[in-house]
C-alpha cells in the first residue's frame, strides 16, 4: 500500500485547462472570470455579495479594515490559525482570546461573555477543521451584545447550518482558497457579505481605495486575485458537492471505525451543523490509548499513514501575542493542543484507504 497523506492537492485536466486558456488570453488580472466566480460563489453560499481577494487572510483584512476603528477589541477563539487574530492586530484593534468548547473545539460562548468590555466591537467565530459554529447562538450573542460578526470560514467550503449554508450568515464570511483546503486554487480567498456599504467599501480596500482609474478615495491595498485563479476556481465550484461527499463517506468511516476505542475521541459535530471536514481531528488521551499524540503520529508514520497536529498552541500562547498582550491562561485550549491529531479524510481517499487509516490507528493502541 502506498503512503497515505494528510491532504492531497491535484487539479483536473478540465482546471489545468481552464487556467492555461486564461494564461493564453493574456487578462491575467482580476478580470472577467474573477466577477463570474463572484456571481457563482455568492449564488452557491446564498450571500448578497462576494468578493474575490488575494488569499484567505487578506479576506479578514479587509473584513476587520471595513469598520475596526483603533483599540477596538475582537473576541477571538484561542485555537485557530494565526490569521484569525493577527489581521485583527494588523488592523488597529486587539484580539481577545477565548476559551473552546472540549467536545466541539469551536468558540466558547460563555467564555467570550466574560471577557466582553465597553470597547467590545466583534466577534469572530471559526468555523475550525469545517465545523459549523451555532449560527443561530451566535446571532443572538451579537444582537445582545451590539457586535459585528466576522465568521471565518477558511476552513469551511459547503459546510451548513440547519439549511442554511455558512456564506449566508453575519455581516462578514471569510474563506480561503489555500491548497490544503476543500476548495482550493493556489492561493486565494473570498468574502462574503450581505451589507452593500462593507461590500462597496472592500472593493475598494481591495485594489488601492481606487474609484476610477488612477482616482484614489480612501488608502487601500493590492488585495486583488488574478482570473487565473478565479478560473481554476469556477471549475471547482462544478466539482465541490462531488468532493465534500467523498470527504463526509471517509469521516463516516472514520468514526464508526474509531467507536468505541478507548482514548481517542473524535470532533463532536455541532448541533445542527453538516460538517464540511476539511480536517478530521481526534483526541488522544495517553492514559487511555496507551500512547501519547506524539508517539501515535509515529507509529503511524511508520505505518504509511501521514498526520498533522493543528494546532500545537492557542494563539494566546505565540510568542507576539504573550509579548504584545502578556501571558493569559485557556485551559481547554492548552489540553486540546497538547492532545488533538488530524488523520487522513480527503477526497482523494479511498473507502480502502479510510479503512486502513482506522485499522492503523488501532493496531498503534497501547
């Protein structure tokens, strides 16, 4: 049997084909394709506007850029990826991280309550490894609290809530197009919102706050993605279901493989939530399992069965933030990190690949 990746990132001869045609042209940059795959994207998630952008973190740039003013704070979840927190920084405001839900690893909420102050303007729940955050609880929290949302859903292509895609909900939703994830195009990203005065003003944050050409209204960036991308991207848009099944029949197998074993439990899908399983994370209890994290990613590893640790420190726990902001205690992030692994559940798995990825981890017990 061959190795088997935590990911696996190859394009279709249709997708190669796409972007060599776009290549061709010579219309390289946000273009013709890049306000299709706007269109497209937008009617898919059920979203007012989308805008495509550079790659998943200047999304969230330009969401927090739209109406963070300096010293505004955001609550942010500890256990995410960097980006989630830093372009808060990068825009004027400061991160406040809070703890996780143990079963879900999503945001928790009364947790986030705590920490709320007079200069509380957001909130920014993560959507972590496709997971869907309780959209509706959210809302709530928001509208009680006065916030602004900024979900990101880097993580989160085609996941839902209740019947509602993910990209329909907040006043931002952020994606990433970044190779590892469920849709990917290089590098690229996508912000979805129904408010056409943050749509409006994004598009212009986007491409140096320019109006028309050469007239600059607002200071801005080169936020833009090229059509090459986006043409890459439109192709799979045709193809996300199709990958998103493959993706949910792997987890089936993987957690009715891993039922029952002792020491390693699995992500607990939130409520009404249709994960999007861009990750399949467990935990590993060593006592229980016999074996730490560390040395089940060994074993497997000698098995042929790559894994991955996402993430192996709350982002209270980087080094810039415990400098910029000091040394703060999450207990429920600190365990996770120490203990979560992410096993093989890509679509380009096989029903046999999935099943020897389970038969692996049970063989490394004890």
């Amino acid at each position: 049997m061959s190795r088997i990746e935590v990911s696996e990132v190859k394009l279709t001869e249709e997708e190669i084909q796409a972007a060599v045609d776009v290549l061709r042209s010579g219309n390289l940059r946000q273009n013709g394709q890049c306000e299709a795959f706007e269109r497209e994207f937008a009617s898919m998630v059920g979203a007012g506007h989308a805008l495509t952008c550079a790659n998943g973190t200047a999304s969230l740039h330009l969401a927090y850029m739209s109406f963070l003013q300096p010293g505004d704070e955001v609550l942010v979840p500890s256990f995410t990826f960097m980006a989630t927190g830093s372009m808060v920084a990068m825009s004027g405001g400061r991160p406040i991280f809070c703890d996780i839900d143990p079963e879900t690893f999503l945001i928790d909420l009364g947790d986030a309550q705590r920490r709320i102050t007079e200069r509380t303007r957001a909130i920014a729940p993560v959507h972590l490894f496709g997971n869907p955050v309780d959209a509706e609880a959210v809302g709530e929290f928001a509208a009680r609290n006065n916030l602004i949302v900024v979900w990101d859903a880097a993580q989160a292509h085609g996941a839902s809530w209740g019947k509602r895609d993910v990209g329909s909900f907040g006043d931002f939703v952020c994606y990433s197009f970044y190779p590892s994830k469920n849709m990917f195009v290089g590098e690229g990203g996508m912000i979805c919102t129904n408010n056409g005065d943050y749509a409006e003003r994004m598009r212009l944050l986007r491409s140096h706050g320019e109006s028309g050409k050469y007239c600059h209204t607002v200071l801005g960036f080169n936020y833009r993605m090229t059509d090459v991308e986006a043409a890459i991207g439109r192709r799979q848009l045709l193809r996300l279901e199709e990958m998103l099944a493959q993706r949910r029949a792997n987890a089936h197998i993987l957690s009715a493989g891993l039922a029952g074993l002792r020491g390693i439990r699995a992500q607990k899908i939130s409520g009404q939530g249709t994960h999007a399983w861009h990750q399949y994370c467990v935990l590993v209890d060593p006592d229980e399992f016999g074996c730490s994290r560390d040395c089940l990613a060994e074993r497997l590893q000698e098995k042929g069965v790559a894994s991955g640790v996402h993430y192996p420190r709350g982002l209270h726990q980087q080094p810039v933030f415990e400098k910029l902001y000091g040394l703060s205690n999450l207990p429920v992030t600190e365990k996770t990190a120490q203990t979560i692994l992410a096993l093989p559940v890509h679509h380009g798995l096989t029903v046999d690949n999935a099943k020897a990825v389970v038969e692996a981890v049970r063989q490394c017990r004890g």
